[in-house]
C-alpha cells in the first residue's frame, strides 16, 4: 500500500483524489500529504514500525493520509469510534497501546480525557488540521519507510454487541487483498466517483469502496458524516458513480422530502451490507434503474467476502452471492463440510481475513478452526454456488427439536404494513425449551395489537416458527454501529411477559411499561 498513492501521483497528479466541503486534493496532492505526515509521525512525534496511532475523528482527507502514511511507516492505524462513550473509547486505546491520540478539534475535549485514562499521548491538532500542520516538512517517499505487505495496518475494534469490544487486526496484504474482491464485486476503475458518507471508523466505510476507489485511481468525494439531504445534493451536484448505503441510510434517504426528485442518473450501483436488507429499501432504487447489491463480511475479513456481482445473475434479492477471488467459503455443519442446500456455518480463508485479534490470543484461538475463520453466521449454497444467508448460530431459536431463524421471521415482520422496525428473539419455554418473540416498534400513527401483527404471518411461514407472543416498544435498543443488542432486546421480552404473567396487564396494549 506504501506505493498506491504514489504511482497515481506519478501517472495523473493533476486527477482529483479526494474531494471534500469544497476542497479537491489531487493524487499529487495527497502523495505530498502522505510522505510529510509520515516524515511528522517518524522525526517529530518519535513512531516505530509496528506501534499504533489512534485516531478520533469524522470522515476527513487527513484520516486518509494518515492512513497511507502508517502503511509507509510498518505503524498501525486504530481509527476510533466518535459515537461511544469516553470509556469505550479509552478501552479501545489502552487495549492496542496506542503511542499517539490523534483528533479532530471537535473531539479535543473527549481526546484529552481518554488520553489521560488510557496513558496516550494526545496530539493537538493544529488549526487546519494534519495535512496544514504537516504541510511546511519534506516529504518521506516511497520505501524509505519499514511498511511492508505483511505489516498489520489497521486494529479496528468490534462493535461488542455482547461484550467487551476487540481490536481486529488487518495486514496491509489484507487491505490489498479486500480491494481485490471490492474491484471485482463493483467493476471499480480510474473513471468512477465514489461517494463515501459511511463513518471510516468501521471496515464498511473504508473498505467497501474508498481505499478500493483509491487503489485505482478513482475520486472519493468524502462527507465528514451522512446526512440524507447531503447525500441527495452530492448525487446531483457531484456525479457520484458509486455509494455504499446500510440499511438504515438507504431508509432515510428514500424517507426524504427531496427523494423523488433526486437525481440518480450518475449512479452505476449501491452497495449495502451490515444486516439482512429488507427488499422495502432496495426497491425505490431498483425501479429508477440503480441496482443494489449485498456484500457480505464482517469487520475481521476486510469486509468483502461474499457478494452480488455487477451483472451477474446471482445479483437475486435474498442472496449474498458468491465468494470473492480472493477468499474461500466453507460451510460447516456437525463438524463436516454442508452439502449443497444444507445450512451450515460460514467460515473464511484468504488473503483479506484478519490475523486475529490484538493481545487476545484467547479470541482468536476460538474463532479460527484449522485456519479458517468461523463467522458464527449461518448461510446455505445451492447448486448454482450462490449462498443464502440464514442468522446468527447463537441467535437460532431451538423450539421442540426444530431450528427457527429468527432472520425468517424478521424479514416477514418487516412487510407488515403497521410495523415500524421488528427483532425476534427467543425466550425460555416450559414446553418447547424455547419460543421466538417478536419485539415490535409501531409504524408512526399506526394503531397496532398482537393480534394484527400475527395474523401477518399466517400462510407465510409454518405454524411452529410463529412468534408466541408480541412486545412493542418504542424503540429498539442498539449499540454504536446501530447493531440491535441482543442481550438487552432479550431482557426486554422476557421482562415484558414476566410482567403481563404476573399481573395480567398486556404489555402489548401498555408498550411504555412494557
């Protein structure tokens, strides 16, 4: 990676790299930023190949730029999460061991506090940023550094859903590797225009498509943070060829006032990921002639591991599509490989997948079985070899012997016209060992019962995968990366109908008590 930026400054110095709140920073540009904020990290602020420099803050060129200057460096990027707390945050920092703090001013005050708690040393930013700050030093070039292929770049910490964060570690060689498989997934050449408005802190915003983008020699038109009517006025005004959309960005998007004069003429795609993508959000792009494709990973492999090709016929609503070139699949059931239509756990191999996680060879031990990566998610191939995404392992609801997938059941909960948002969970049983419970938002305005929500599944799935019982809430209960915390939503079913056993009042008629 020590050399992508340059070869693109040699070959077009003048092409637009990065454009940002107004700004272009061509590829000569961002070469120069690079070699100087490497020169800075080395000479000034005393980094070692192999030691990690934290970073807090909001999309910006400089988090790119130290990015590449890390790679020239054998330094390791830890690009923190401004969403958590404090204390999040100085786990994150004191975990990997982090020399240096790096921030955005927004973000001095909270940097100055986990910096203390974590033993980091804060570096204050200088009006402009790192790129201004860094812009008077000579430039560090290409292989005058100690980065190699090997050399882990990135530590990006999980999103805990059900403990303690851990920092997953990402060689150069894998970013490389990722950027393969995004390439071939999305067709990314020198032409294309990406718009990335997805927070860089998570493999999803970096990855999917932006260091891919830059490999090539695209232009990333970068937002500091999505918001919907920026994004709508970027599509008209910038031209983007290229946006990554989670669920809940494409639901906002489509939700604006501004959507259905949006101008999507420019786009060649969007890709989504994070979670099972209802067809509710894909379809307003899919009727104005912008295909959505799934990409499939998780924050150890990169991410892009299986996806929907450009093109291809495995592009089919409900799939994830096929394994990338530079990654293989397995499935695995009962200790053998899953044969065709057989549900099994995917589990990884390749040059993308992480090395393991940092300073918890415990972790990584357990979620490797002969050098591949267990995933924990469940997924079936057919013959065609294109994979079908199931649920969780741990979030399979075992009920009178038989598998129910939660996943199933929240994907017919989403076409009920009165449901707002929906997670199913499972709760203990005295007969059945366990039953599934839907836990239920309302649709604004809708006046909604148990009753009205389970007749929306009758004649769609069989009887035995119905939810027992219904909870509403008024909201879901969701971590950071806005993943639902199942161990919470779990507590607030079993909670709920604990109460209306014991009492006899419906938590269902009564969702604020509930």
């Amino acid at each position: 990676m020590d050399t992508w930026i340059e070869a693109h400054a040699q070959a077009s110095p003048d092409k637009a790299a990065i454009v940002f709140a107004g700004e272009t920073l061509t590829y000569g540009d961002l070469a120069g930023a690079v070699g100087r904020i490497a020169r800075h990290l080395r000479d000034n602020e005393g980094v070692l190949p192999g030691e990690r420099v934290a970073y807090l803050g909001t999309n910006a060129p400089d988090m790119l730029a130290l990015l590449f200057a890390c790679a020239r460096l054998g330094a390791i990027l830890v690009p923190l999460n401004w969403r958590l707390a404090p204390p999040e945050l100085a786990h994150a920092v004191a975990d990997c061991g982090a020399r240096l703090l790096l921030h955005h001013p927004e973000y001095a005050e909270t940097a100055a506090v986990i910096a203390g708690d974590a033993g980091a040393r804060l570096v204050d930013p200088a009006q402009g940023g790192l790129i201004a700050q860094t812009a008077g030093l000579d430039a560090l070039g290409p292989g005058s550094g100690e980065g190699h292929g090997e050399a882990p770049l990135l530590i990006v910490y999980t999103s805990g859903t059900t403990g303690r964060p851990k920092g997953a570690v990402l060689t150069q060689d894998a970013l490389a590797a990722n950027a393969d498989n995004a390439c071939h997934m999305q067709d990314i050449t020198a032409a294309d225009r990406v718009l990335t408005v997805l927070p860089m802190f998570h493999v999803g915003g970096l990855n999917i498509q932006t260091t891919p983008a830059l490999r090539e020699g695209a232009t990333v038109v970068l937002h500091d943070r999505f918001h919907p009517a920026a994004t709508l006025a970027a599509l008209r005004e910038e031209r983007p060829t290229l946006t990554v959309l989670v669920p809940a960005t494409l639901a906002a998007v489509i939700a604006h006032p501004d959507w259905s004069r949006a101008d999507l003429a420019s786009l060649r795609l969007v890709a989504t990921g994070s979670s099972d993508v209802p067809h509710s959000l894909m379809k307003p792009f899919i009727e104005r002639d912008v295909p959505v494709l799934q990409v499939y990973g998780a924050t150890e492999t990169g991410p892009v591991s299986i996806y929907q090709r450009v093109g291809d016929a495995a592009a089919e609503f409900g799939s994830i599509g096929r394994a990338g070139p530079r990654t293989r699949v397995r499935l695995m059931a009962d200790g053998r490989e899953a044969g065709t239509g057989e549900i099994g756990e995917i589990q990884l191999m390749g040059g993308n997948i992480t090395r393991g996680y940092w300073g918890r060879e415990d972790a990584t031990a357990e979620s490797f079985a002969d050098g591949w990566f267990r995933t924990g998610d469940l997924a079936m191939r057919d013959a065609d070899g294109v994979y079908w995404f199931k649920d969780r392992i741990k979030n399979v609801i075992i009920s009178g012997g038989e598998n129910i997938y939660p996943a199933e059941l929240e994907r017919v909960l989403r076409e009920i016209e009165i449901v707002g948002e929906a997670a199913v969970v499972g709760v203990a049983d005295p007969r059945w060992g366990e039953s599934p419970v839907a836990v239920v938002v309302p649709k604004a305005g809708e006046a909604v019962d148990e009753t009205g929500v389970l007749a929306g599944f009758n004649g769609r799935l069989a009887r035995y995968k119905h939810p027992k019982s219904v909870v509403m809430v008024e909201e879901l209960p969701r971590n950071a990366l806005g993943k639902i915390k199942l161990d919470m939503l779990r507590k607030i079913a079993e909670d709920a109908l604990g109460a209306r056993d014991a009492t006899g009042r419906d938590p269902v008629k009564d969702p604020k008590k509930a």
